[in-house]
C-alpha cells in the first residue's frame, strides 16, 4: 500500500496534476466530489479528507455529519477531458466516520460487505454490465439527433464519432470496452465493459456515467440515462452479466448438466427470481423507471428464465464446451440510472440466499416476446410505490443494506412519490382539461 501511494505521488508530479478529484456515492447513486491541491494528497492518502457526510442521504440531507474520505489508492486515474498542461486526477474513496469506522451509510462500504459474505463462502462476483443511454440535442426535451435503430451506421447514426470518442476516453482512464453500437431506439446507444469484479465494476459504471455526460458536453451534445424519456421507443437498460469464481474456477459451468448449468448456478438463478421483487425497488428505483418495464419495448416484465427470451427477467447466454470461464447468468431488469454499489450488493445477496437454501430453479420461459400473459408468470412490479412494498417488507433487503440505508432509501423514494403525485402533467392538461 506505500508502495502505491509513493507511486501515486510519483505520478502526479510526473503528469503535472494540480488537482485531484475525490469522489463518492450518495445513497440513490449521484456522483459527489470535491477537489484537494496537489500539496494536499499526501496527508489525504495516509489520513484522508474532512467533510460533510449528509451529502450521502440523497435528497433528505438534514443534519451536517463531519466524515472522512479516505482515497483507494487503485483508482487513481487523470480525467482525459481536463487540460493536459494543469492535469486533473480523480480517486474513488471509502467513507469513514471520525473514528476511522467504516460509515454504515456509505453505498460502496455495503457492496464491500456483501462480497466479503461472498468470500467466506469462496466465491468471487465477477460482473459485466451492457450500458444503454441516450444523446439528445438538449436537456431540456428529448429532441433526437437521428432516427437510427438496432446496429445502424451512417447516415441514420450521427453519434459515431461521439461514441468512438467515449470509448477511447473511458480505454484512457483505464475502463476496458467490448463493445459499443446504436441501440434499437432512436438516438440511443450501448457501450458494453469487459467483466471485472464487482467493485471494479461498480466504479467504472459511476466513472462511465460522467465520462459519457462530459463527452456529450465537449460535443454539445446532451447525454441522459434517463430509463424511458421516449414514449414510443424502447427504454434504456442497464444489463448485468454476473458469474461466480471460486480458486480461478467458474462454479456456474457444468459440462454435465443441461445448459452446461451447475447446481450452483441454478440455485443462484433461483434467488434472483425469488428475490427480484424485493431487490427491484433498488436497481429500477425511479418513477421513470417503471415505463421501461412494459411489454413490447425488449423488457423484462415476468418472472421467468430463459436461454432465448428478451422478455425474461434472466437470459442465459450461450456458452461453448470449451470456454468455462465464459458461462454467466444476465439480469435484465436494472437500469442505468440505479446505484451500482446498492445494486450489486442486493444482486449477489438474492443468489447467495439461493446457494445457501438450495433453492429449486423452476422451468424455464422459452418464449417470444409477445407471448407472455399475466396468467403464465408472476408479473415484475409495475410501479415503484408497488416495488418500494415488496422492499419494505423485505428482511433480506434490511439485512444487505443495514437499517441506516434502508430506511433513508425508504424515505427518499417515498419523497419522490410524494413530489409526483403533486405534479400535474402534461397528459393530465391534454386529456382532462377540454372535457373536465
């Protein structure tokens, strides 16, 4: 650990960092930060930096609370976009409370937490997430820049350039992409990162986050994760591929059973599925997020398995005899506008309980997209005060997240829902006003 934070030092003299960036989650997933001077890094990677925990609660910030953010020296990394000739570095912290406890509000502190139970039962979360969002003309509507679908080029898909330029930033700053291409909507794009551990993941989602949103700046360009601001077009989604590692060996792959699925995996299947509705107010926690979740837009809206199936809540992807390292199961429900941190924890927690229980995989769902009815399968929430029912009755949810976070994520959604229920919309005036 000296050794890294020598090089660091080392490194920022080097590059000519005059700045560095230190950055958090609150608990909804917003990205918090505030810069210390070069002078200040060498106090800060041995004894952290002083702050104003309240950041942390989301929109229900009350009572100033004095923290510590400690930097993790392994994500110590320039921002591309800032001017070369006063660089600006970014470190990713853990919160702790004065004492030097870990702060039990601190969302990356509760995914720590959740893969350490993972470790003492042997296990390794590895994840890949296939990222979706949108680039429109402005913030202000939801003005497209083209009219371009699943895996087009020019002329329907002006963004090229823009998403060229994203990945070779987010590759600069360390991110490893697969892929990237336009999505099936208009204006809408995906970027896919390379597997990593789960809390390799988790911070290059939030660092990808901004690193899109500044790129669309540069571009004069708006880039949203808003899960549907189109009405007519599929929402965006956040796809989590997620395999379990155990002495350099996937336990998912079975080359003896159907599916190549071990009994592992299927019992971890099992929990996401059993789970689903009480993890769901967390990775699709927005009022927006629910518009997403309908049929006939490649959403899930059952809970149902499947190796074809888009409408299914977990697809297994296809995996060769000879690449065992390849086999995952993907969760289709988050979106990208979730907490990463809060997400994976909640994830891991629901197939670990599977593990634990020995919980029976049901049949799958191999079925086409418009053939699920709400007779076949139990149906996803549909609403977030509806999901926020299942998660507040959910002791699994209490146990993974603490009773701090839970109860301040508790009552920041049910703020949310109380400011819409007071809004009247657009819809409301259109429909209503002429006849009422």
């Amino acid at each position: 650990m000296d050794h890294d934070k020598e090089y660091i030092l080392k490194t920022a003299k080097e590059k000519n960092v005059k700045f560095i960036r230190l950055w958090f989650t609150d608990i909804l997933g917003f990205l918090k930060s505030f810069a210390i001077t070069i002078e200040e890094l060498e106090d800060a990677l041995h004894e952290g930096v002083r702050f104003d925990g309240s950041t942390l609660q989301g929109f229900i910030r009350k009572d100033e609370q004095e923290m510590i953010a400690m930097p993790d020296v392994s994500t110590f990394t320039l921002l591309p976009w800032r001017p070369k000739e006063d660089s600006v570095a970014r470190m990713i912290c853990d919160i702790y409370q004065v004492g030097m406890e870990p702060y039990i509000g601190d969302p990356r502190y509760i995914l720590k937490k959740s893969l350490k139970r993972a470790a003492d039962m042997g296990y390794t979360l590895y994840t890949g997430p296939e990222i979706e969002f949108f680039l429109f003309k402005n913030s202000t509507s939801p003005e497209t820049l083209d009219r371009g679908g699943y895996f087009d080029l020019t002329p329907l898909d002006v963004a090229t350039d823009i998403r060229r330029q994203s990945v070779l930033t987010l590759e600069e700053m360390g991110i490893d992409v697969i892929s990237s291409h336009h999505e099936g909507s208009h204006s809408q794009h995906e970027i896919d990162l390379r597997h990593e551990d789960a809390l390799t993941t988790a911070d290059s989602i939030v660092t990808f986050r901004l690193t899109i949103k500044e790129i669309g700046q540069l571009n004069s360009i708006y880039a949203s994760f808003m899960p549907k601001p189109l009405a007519d077009q599929n929402g965006s989604g956040m796809h989590i591929h997620q395999s379990l590692f155990k002495d350099d060996k996937n336990v998912f792959f079975d080359n003896t059973r159907k599916n190549l699925m071990s009994t592992t995996c299927e019992q971890y299947v099992a929990g996401l599925l059993r789970h689903c509705s009480e993890f769901f107010a967390v990775t699709n926690q927005w009022i927006n997020s629910y518009k997403r979740i309908a049929r006939g837009f490649e959403s899930p809206t059952h809970v149902t398995w499947s190796t074809t199936s888009d409408s299914a809540l977990v697809r297994l992807p296809r995996c060769r005899q000879d690449k065992p390292d390849t086999m995952r199961v993907e969760l289709r429900n988050p979106d990208p506008s979730c907490n990463p941190y809060l997400a994976f924890a909640v994830m891991l927690a629901s197939g670990l309980e599977g593990i634990q229980n020995n919980y029976d995989l049901p049949e799958s769902a191999e079925i086409t997209r418009d053939s699920v009815t709400t007779n076949d399968f139990v149906p996803l929430p549909r609403s977030l005060n509806e999901a926020l029912q299942h998660f507040e009755s959910s002791n699994l949810m209490r146990e993974t997240l603490g009773e701090f976070i839970f109860s301040k994520f508790i009552e920041n959604k049910r703020m949310e829902l109380d400011m819409f229920n007071k809004y009247v919309t657009d819809y409301e005036i259109k429909e209503y006003l002429p006849i009422l």
